[in-house]
C-alpha cells in the first residue's frame, strides 16, 4: 500500500498533470482599426482575465506608449475567453503603426492568461512581458477635403498618403457644378495625400461637389501599406471649395471681371427677354422691362392674406443667386430702402435662407418664403422661383412697389412697378399715441389718421412741419336757453332784431314802395353789442366783494343805531356834539347848499372878466 501511494504521486499523477498544463499565450498580430483603436490576436488561446474583471488587464498593456481607456470583455473564467481583443487609447496618426506593449508589472487588475488553465503558477500558461513591434495599419484612407484651384483642376486631399493599386482610373471621378453641370475627370494624378482631377469647364462662384466610385479589383486607390494597402471606399457629394480667380471680361475693356451679369426678371442688358411673367401678384402677371415696368393699380384688402412669385434669372445659374428684396409703399422719386414695409431674402452657399423683414410700422403680418426651380419661359432655361405670402395689417401711404436682386458676384438689379399695390381698409393695429406741446402744457394725444389726432380733452391736432399742432378753436358765443321773453343780452337777440327789421321792411314796401327811395339818404341805424353775460352768482371773486360790502354795510347800520356812537367825530372828524343826528345831517346838507352857491356866483363874477 505505501508502495501504491508513491507511485501515485511520484509517478502516473505527476505526468498528467503536466498534459493539463497549457500552452504560453503570445501576440500573433496587432493592426490598427481606426485612429484610436488596435486589434490584437492571440496565438495559443482563447484567453481570458485573471483576477479582477473581464476588462481589467487593459491596465496591462500600453499604445504607443499611451495607456488603455477599454477593450474587449474576454471574462474571467477559462471557460469563456477570446482570442482577439481591441483596444481603444489616446488618438494617433492616420497611417501610423504604434507599438504593443504588454508589462506584468503595469497590472493592477489581472492578467491575460491561456484559457485551458485557471492558476498562474510559473509554469508557462500566463503571457510575459512583451513589445509587439510588427503592429499593421488597417486604417483605409478617407476624403478629408477638396479644392477647385481653376477652371480645369480639382485637387483631393485625402487623410493619408495614398498611390494606384494598379492603373489610373479617370472615369471612376466626378465633379458637379451647379450652373455648369458635371464634369468626369480626363486624367488623375497622385502625390502624397493628393489627388489632382483634370476636368473641363468649372465656373467662378458656382457651387461644386466631387463623387468617387471605387472600380475594384487591381485598379483601387489605396493608402501606401505593404504588402497589401487598405482601398478608398465609394464616396459621393462631397463639397469642393471653389477657389477659381475671376477672369478678365470679354465685355470690351468696361472694367468688370469675371460674372459682369446682373440678374433679371425679365430681359437681358442687350433687350432679350429670358424670364416670362416675371412678377406675378394675387394671381396677375406681367413681363418685367428692364428698368420701369407700368404695372395697374391693384388693392388688397387690409387681413388678406396675397401671394407674390417671382421668377429670377442668373446666368450662371439659379444657386447663384444670393439676396433677394420685395419692398412695398414708395412714393414718387423714392429708393427702395426708403420703404418701410420691406421682406428680404437672403442664400447662403448651400442655399440656405434668411428671411429679413423690415417693418417699422407694423404693417405686415404672416409672412412666409418658399422657394423652387423652375423654367423661364416654357424652355430648359432654369429660373428661381421666389414666392412671397403675406398680410397687411394697415394701409400704406403709397403704392409703388419695388425688387431688388444679386448674385454671389454682386451683380445687382432693381426694378420699380408703377402703379404698384394700393392697401385699402381699416387698420388692425391699435392707434399710435404721440405727445404735443401748446403754451407749455403737455397733451397726449391717440391718432386718428397719419397727419390727425385728438388729446385727452377731445381737442383735434394736426401733424404738419414735423410736429403736432393743436388746431385754433374759434371761441362760439354761449348759446341761451330758449324762452319767449328775452332782452339784448339773450344769444338768439340779434337774430330776431333779424327777423323783425326784414319783416317790418317788407310791410313798408308793401304800404309805401317808395318810401325807401324818400329815405335812402338816411344813416343805417347803431347798436352796441355787449360781451357774454357773466353771473354774479357764479364769479367768485364778485361773490367775495359783495360778501364783504355786507359786513362793511352792517357795521355803519350798527353804529347809526346805536346811540352813544357819534358820527361826525367818526366820519368828520368834529368835536362831540350833543344834539340829535337828524339835526346834524340837516345843517351839514344846508352847508352844501350854500357852499355851491357860493362857487356859483364867483363863476359869474370872474367869467366876463377873463
């Protein structure tokens, strides 16, 4: 039996236990699958964490020296396990091939171990340290951007340095312009991370995108990898900067470079017409002219809602066109930016638009802006088609209305349309309140039209040399009560002296028919018209005199009755006198008498002498 046992474990149990053992797990492959990531492969695996979790080892391992933020979850039973994982770090270069590095001693979560055995116990079946230095690039290359340098050339810049994989594939390449059209490449050349196309026609200011059709096969674009590079995959629509130098006019010497041609709704500078029913308004069309188009009067109605459409020429296309203006109410001998019910529209590169309005007076409401390709004039000739839906809220001072157009050359046009759009109804809007001064007061004042207005008083103003006036009231005589006696004082007098004169004048005529003819040397006859009547029951000032004559009046009656008062010391100032006030007053008012008879006679006597 002791024999047994060390056979047992000196012997058969000590040889299968080393077949248990697996294999050393080492780095087969490392290749780079985007800019911040690198796939690894295992030889002798599947593989999987030891200690820590299924993501864990990442502490382990280092990319071109920078350290890992994930990887792949490989478990950490040896039950599970992969044996390809990858790893996401710090961003490095297209094209680049940065190092693998595996150190034990960066671990502080676990490590990478053979997925066959679950101990790590010295004996081969846990990865060592390790730099992998063969990692590939499996990076393909991708468009970064592009640019149009003429007429006849567009270079591609790629995101690494690319090279035939075979031939030359001129075809697989096309430029679209969006007045001139698309353009396939005649010939292609590659330096580095350029590729430069060969193509005919580009214009200045229009609107470029470049597509790229993978042939396949041997023929491919790839990046510069050895043995075998990663291929340029399909791509279309990608946007090319147009950077075509404005060339000289063949306009004859005017100056002008490059587009010398302004839009139009209508003809060209040389009398051709381009555009049919260029301006159409509430469902009426017209032919634009060149400079003024006579254009009917037509009214919309205040909150209505109306449509205007316009058709817009450019010669190099309708994606060149880049603002828009549609302006209401100028008078006689105004420009368009002294409208003051104005909507613009302005094109961004990749036609996206802005609409601006301009509305100081709150005049329009629910405006919209939509836009289309369509044709000029029946033809393939291609026009924007601009249409403008709006509402007035109030009407406007005047009626001629005005365009304004340009192109990404500021090449500009407006045209003016007499009699243009009248507005007719009552205004939405609440009214405008203003302040006015007169003799030093302030009125507020609520509009009643654009040049009226009245206070708070109910008083009318008038809007003229730039200020609020209050107008003159004529001051009306007080008109009087009807009644059926009255004397000169009464409103209605005059009027019926009227009367009475013109009737008695007509019985005379009637009685004596010459008796104005015996008479007529006679003056007209004079009256006195007297002021408005005033109340002395309703003037203050009268009512306080009379108040205090009263007292004045009742302090005299007092001191007359009152007996031990004495009067003529009080207003003659003479001694006390004892005898009876009657008797007083008499020989006072004989003194009188005789003191005027006496001035009577010195008159006489003085008189012939003089």
């Amino acid at each position: 039996m002791l024999f047994f046992g060390i056979l047992l474990t000196s012997g058969f149990p000590n040889f299968m236990m080393q077949e248990a053992h697996a294999l050393t797990p080492t780095i087969n492959t490392a290749a780079t699958a985007t800019t911040t990531t690198v796939t690894v492969n295992f030889n002798n695996g599947p593989v999987f964490n030891e200690g820590g979790t299924g993501t864990s080892y990442i502490s382990c391992f280092r990319i071109g020296g920078n350290t890992v933020s994930s990887g792949t979850d490989i478990g950490t039973t040896e039950g599970g396990g992969s044996s390809t994982i990858t790893l996401t770090t710090t961003a490095f270069g297209t094209g680049d091939t940065p190092n693998v590095v595996y150190a034990v001693a960066n671990c502080s979560g676990g490590s990478i171990i053979a997925a066959s055995d679950g101990t790590v116990d010295g004996n081969g079946d846990d990865l060592g340290d390790v730099t992998f230095t063969s990692t590939t690039d499996g990076v393909a290359p991708v468009f970064s951007s592009a640019e149009a340098t003429s007429t006849t050339t567009v270079v591609v810049t790629m995101s690494e340095n690319v090279e035939f994989e075979g031939t030359s594939q001129p075809s697989a390449w096309n430029v679209d312009g969006s007045t001139s059209g698309a353009h396939t490449a005649t010939a292609v050349s590659i330096s580095g991370n350029k590729i430069t196309l060969t193509v005919s026609g580009l214009l200045f200011g229009e609107t470029l995108d470049v597509d790229y059709t993978a042939p396949g096969g041997a023929n491919d674009i790839e990046d510069t990898v050895t043995p075998t590079g990663n291929a340029l995959a399909t791509f279309s629509n990608q946007s090319v900067t147009n950077n075509i130098a404005k060339t000289e006019s063949k306009s004859g010497g005017s100056g002008c470079d490059g587009d010398c041609e302004e839009p139009t709704l209508g003809v060209l500078p040389n009398g051709q017409r381009v555009v049919d029913d260029g301006f159409t308004y509430n469902g009426y069309s017209i032919d634009v002219e060149r400079f003024f188009t006579p254009y009917p009067l037509i009214t919309s109605q205040v909150g209505k809602q109306n449509t205007a459409i316009f058709k817009i020429y450019e010669n190099r296309g309708p994606d060149n066109i880049a603002h828009f203006t549609f302006a209401f109410g100028l008078g006689k001998g105004e420009i368009i930016s002294q409208s003051q019910a104005m909507i613009e529209v302005d094109f961004a590169r990749d036609r996206t638009q802005t609409v601006t309005i301009t509305d100081p007076e709150n005049a329009l409401d629910n405006v919209s802006v939509t836009t289309d390709k369509v044709s000029c004039n029946g033809g393939s000739t291609q026009c924007l088609e601009i249409t403008i839906n709006h509402m007035f809220r109030e009407p406007l001072d005047f009626n001629i209305v005005s365009t304004d157009v340009w192109d990404y050359s500021r090449q500009a046009w407006q045209n003016y349309y007499n009699h243009g759009i009248e507005i007719i109804g009552t205004s939405m809007n609440p009214a405008k309140q203003h302040e006015g001064i007169n003799q030093g007061h302030i009125y507020h004042l609520t509009e009643t039209s654009k040049t009226t207005a009245v206070d708070e008083f109910g008083d009318s103003w008038t809007f003229q040399y730039g200020i609020w006036m209050k107008d003159y009231i004529k001051q009306e005589r007080i008109q009087d009560d009807e009644t059926l006696v009255f004397d000169r004082m009464h409103s209605d007098f005059a009027e019926y002296r009227e009367n009475l004169s013109n009737e008695a004048l007509n019985q005379l005529l009637e009685t004596c028919p010459l008796c104005i003819e015996q008479y007529s040397d006679f003056e007209d006859s004079t009256s006195w018209e007297y002021g408005n009547k005033i109340s002395k029951l309703s003037n203050p000032e009268i009512q306080m005199m009379m108040t205090v004559e009263e007292q004045k009046a009742q302090e005299i009656m007092k001191r007359l009755m009152d007996s031990k008062y004495d009067l003529r010391n009080a207003y003659f100032g003479i001694e006390k006198d004892d005898r009876p006030i009657a008797e007083i007053l008499e020989e006072e008012r004989v003194n009188k008498i005789i003191l005027q008879a006496e001035r009577a006679w010195l008159k006489q006597i003085i008189a012939p002498n003089q």
